[in-house]
C-alpha cells in the first residue's frame, strides 16, 4: 500500500540543527474553468528566527500579484501559524487533520503585467489581496516514502479579492506539508500536481539527469498507484518562463504534456551570492490517451 501520512504530521515539527532547516504548508488551486488560479506557502526558518510568506493570485489575460516576504516567526505552539504585520495577515486552519483546511490571507501584494519580471527583481504595482479558501481532500493523503513531506489532492473553494474585484474560486488544488533541511541551492527540480477531468490525481517530482529519484503517484477512486520515474523535458524562454513542458512517467502511467497558463514567480536569493529562479505556473495538461485537466508544475533552476 503506498504510505499515508498520521493526522498528527499536520501540525508543527521539532526543528533539527541544520541552518536552513524549514517546515512548510503549501496551498494551491485553480479554478473549474482555469481562468483563475491562486497559491499561497507559509515557510518557518525557526534556527534564522523568521518565516517566508508567498502568496500568488495570477490567470491568463491577468497580471500575477505575488506578495512575497519575511515575515516574523510564528509561536510554534499556535497552531493558526498567524502572521500579523503590516501589509501582511495571515492565517492557517486545520479544521479536520487530513481532511479541511482553511486560509484566510489580507494584504499589499505587487502587480505584475510581465509574469516573469519578479524573477529579474522587477517591481510591481502594489495591489491590494485577500483570500478566504477551503482546501477539502478528494483523494488519499500521501507520504514520500522518503523525505518528510506529504501531498492530499483537493477540492477548493471559497473567494478572492484583488484589488476592488471579487472573484469566486471553485476548482481543484493540491496541498502539501514538509519538514526538514532544505537548501534551494543545490539542486534543481521539477514538481507537479494535475488534476484530470476523469477524477485521476496526478503528482510527480523529477531531477533533471537523475531519473531514478523520482516520486509521485496517478490516484482515483482511492487506488494510489506509485511511479518510479519523472522524466520532464522543458522549452524555457529566454527570460526564464517555461513554454511548454512534456512528462514521462512510469510505470504504467500516462505521458504529459503540459502547456503553461500564467506564472507566480519567485527569486531566491541566497545569503551566499547563490540566485535560483522559481516560475511556478498554473498548468493545462492533456495525457497521451487523451484526457485534460488542470493544476500546477513549478520547476527550481539555478542561475549559475
């Protein structure tokens, strides 16, 4: 049976030595029709004493607003990992372990016509942000066999506010929690989570040139079945946003092919000098028998 996580992994970790040791919730979704989609991590550094807060509203035709910052450390023991500054509220809700969750998120957030300006250190118009989302699992909870994180395939809904529009987002999303040393640095990275219009949850992670660690599963109606090998071959821009994007799996598994929708990019920028540029894209997929759906891929390359 492909592993499950514990309803105990939903709440925080004690911290290992490591410097860049970090624990994460991430939230994503997209709307039924794919016009919208919205991502939001939450990141705590508790050896640096601070956490990264990314917040993503982006939709093709539409400028991505990231709000994208430090942020003071939440208290380990509140388990809302609330964030209040100025510019910035933030908060996260278990309300049943592996099954909802709530986010709610208020905030300046920066517009940005050009999607990929923020990999360049472009700014952007700042705009006003909200979200009130529920992520409910539609799917079986997985646990990396190795590494401590889990993905649950979701449906979402709920409102968003950018600027003076109101929207209503109603679609599929994934989230995902982790734990442990994590540098952005050193290796590069292809993660995905698709959400066909059958019911099938698609998840896969590849490194490029290092197919044999793979990770993911294709999902429905409960049966998880686990792959052994991601293969993604990318066309990048020159300006760092990715084309278009294929992706073998196996074993008997369908192929992929992935067509970009609009980006919530993000620059890493390490301590050290090291640059690593995160497009992260809401997706349309088609698979080599023929069916759709939709979601999210982001890729981790480094700038060398």
């Amino acid at each position: 049976m492909a592993p499950q996580p514990d309803a105990a992994d939903e709440g925080r970790h004690a911290p290992g030595p490591e410097p860049l040791w970090n624990e994460s919730w991430y939230f994503d979704a997209v709307s039924a029709s794919g016009d919208l989609g919205v991502y939001a991590r939450l990141g705590r550094l508790p050896n640096q004493g601070v956490a990264l807060l990314t917040v993503c509203v982006t939709g093709p035709g539409r400028p991505s607003v990231m709000l994208a910052r430090e942020v003071p450390l939440p208290d380990a023991d509140d388990d809302t990992q609330a964030v209040t500054v100025d510019g910035a509220r933030y908060r996260q809700s278990c309300e049943e372990p592996l099954r909802r969750w709530r986010l709610s998120v208020d905030g300046i957030g920066e517009a940005h016509a050009d999607h990929a300006a923020p990999l360049h250190g472009g700014t952007g118009v700042p705009t006003a942000v909200a979200l009130e989302l529920e992520w409910t699992t539609d799917g079986t909870p997985y646990r990396w066999r190795h590494g401590n994180r889990y993905e649950v395939p979701c449906r979402v809904a709920g409102t968003v506010r950018v600027g003076e529009e109101q929207l209503t987002l109603a679609g599929v999303g994934q989230r995902d929690h982790s734990w442990g040393a994590r540098d952005w640095w050193a290796v590069e990275w292809m993660w995905s989570a698709l959400h066909l219009d059958d019911g099938t949850h698609l998840h896969a992670v590849g490194i490029p040139g290092v197919p044999q660690y793979s990770v993911g599963y294709v999902q429905r109606d409960g049966l998880v079945h686990e792959l052994s090998t991601v293969v993604a071959q990318d066309e990048v821009a020159p300006d760092g946003l990715i084309v278009r994007c294929a992706v073998a799996l196996a074993p008997d598994a369908p192929d992929l092919a992935v067509e970009p929708l609009a980006f919530g990019c993000v620059r890493l920028d390490a301590p050290d000098g090291r640059v690593s540029w995160f497009p992260r894209a809401l997706c349309r997929v088609r698979t080599d028998d023929g069916r759709t759906g939709l979601g999210w891929l982001e890729w981790n390359r480094l700038q060398r």
